[in-house]
C-alpha cells in the first residue's frame, strides 16, 4: 500500500486543513516511509498480527484504601450545575440547539 498525493489532500479535507502541494510531496514520503516499515514489521516470524486484538491489556491493582473526601462539594467548582452534572458550554463547531430543534422535528 502507497500513499498519493491525492491521498494526503484527501485526509487534509477530511481534517480540514490545508496542505500546501510541496508540503504534500513531503508528507507522501514520509507517510510511504513509516508504511513500509509497517511491512517490514509484518514480516517478522513468530508474530500474529491478529494475536495483539485477543490479547488482554495489563492487569489494574485493585483499589486500596478509603475513598479521599472533597473539601468542597463538585458544584462549587462549576460555574453551572444541573441534575449532578457539570454543563459547559456548546462548542463553535456544533450546530446550536436552537437550530436542530427547528430543522429537525418541526
């Protein structure tokens, strides 16, 4: 597998950003780089490359001790709280609340 220059415009819009066409040139290497020592990584013996999904991750320690008390309750610490949960503020990137209600069920 080989990555073009398509290829990084594509994923550039995707995250959409802006890839300069020599910017891109380097990116098409480096990203054809790091994949052929991915290959060349597969080609190591005694290696599953399915074996890394069924193994299990790292034992946890089991919690020890009490559990340390706030000095404040967690709503002192937020500017709005409601029903137990922080409420932060709607991201730019979101369509407004406002706006999905009046598109979507009217």
């Amino acid at each position: 597998m080989s990555v073009s220059i398509a290829d990084v415009h594509r994923i550039a819009s995707l995250a959409r950003l802006t890839v300069a066409d020599d910017r891109a040139d380097a990116l098409v290497q480096q990203l054809n780089a790091i994949l052929s020592h991915m290959d060349v990584l597969q080609q190591v013996p005694g290696v599953d490359a399915d074996a890394a999904d069924t193994m299990a991750g790292m034992p946890l320690a089991a919690d020890r001790g009490p559990a340390v008390a706030l000095s404040q309750p967690p709503s002192h610490f937020a500017p709005a709280w409601r029903e137990g949960f922080f409420v932060v503020p709607r991201l730019a990137t979101h369509e407004d609340a406002s706006d999905a209600a009046t598109e979507g069920g009217a």
